[in-house]
C-alpha cells in the first residue's frame, strides 16, 4: 500500500507521528507536507496529495492542518477525490464505509496525537461497503472539479 500524506505547518508533529506509524507497518509513504513549524499555504501540501490519488500513484490519502477544513476543501476541488474531514473514529468508519472517501482530513488543533493514529488504523482497515452506498457515490459530479 502507498499513502500520500501532506500537511501545513499545525500538521507537522502529527504528520511525523503518522509517518512513522505507517512505516513501521510496512506501508509505503510519499510526504508532500512541510517538515517545519512555520507558516505556510496548505494547499501547496494538499494538491499534490490530491493528484497523487487521483492517479494512482498513491492508494490512499492524508492530510493535516489546524481545522482540517482547508485541507479538506482543497483536496474535494479534485476529480475523484471524496476528503474526509473526522474528527472521531466513528466518523473515519463511515467515510469508508459509506461514502469511499479516499483522502482523510484530520484537524490537528482539535483532535490528539493518540485519536490521528486511531483514525488512522481505522482509514487503512476499513473497506467501502459499495452495495446502495454506490449509487449515491456516483451521483457525485466530478465534471466541474
């Protein structure tokens, strides 16, 4: 498995955590997020995520920022891209499960370091149920991205 990950400056910490959870399980990781703390424009870490899942590259995404919104928001302007913004475990399971959300958007202000790797674990081990789920999927455009 690959994952794109991508982060602003109030993702940092967690970003490195992640990483290193992902690694540590064998998962192969692309990082397009800033490894400094200070400021800088998210969706210059976000687009490339986005387009490394929109083709392929990469099987899955994640992104970090303060409210995890702007990451979110950013990533959802790409064809294919369904961004999930979570903020409790329950919500990542049902991203997956119901709308096949490839990119998870986590609010790093708002969440613990603990919480992000849960969500994490439950993002890479959650399948998408498909099934009447589909059909509202594909009632998604993704023409005007």
């Amino acid at each position: 498995m690959n994952i794109a990950i991508g982060n602003d400056h109030a993702g940092t910490s967690y970003k490195f955590e992640i990483v290193k959870y992902l690694k540590d399980n064998g998962i192969e990781v692309m990082n397009f997020g800033t490894d400094k703390e200070e400021s800088m424009d998210y969706p210059d870490a976000i687009h490339p995520v986005a387009e490394a899942v929109e083709s392929g590259k990469a099987d899955l995404g994640i992104i970090i920022c303060g409210s995890g919104n702007g990451a979110a928001m950013t990533a959802n302007h790409h064809k294919k891209i369904r961004a999930a913004l979570c903020w409790n475990d329950e919500l990542v399971a049902l991203a997956r499960q119901h709308n096949d959300a490839n990119i998870l958007s986590i609010p790093a202000r708002f969440v613990s370091l603990e919480d992000s790797i849960q969500f994490v674990k439950t993002f890479l081990n959650t399948d998408f149920e498909g099934g009447r789920h589909q059909k509202r999927i594909d009632k998604i455009p993704t023409d005007n991205c």
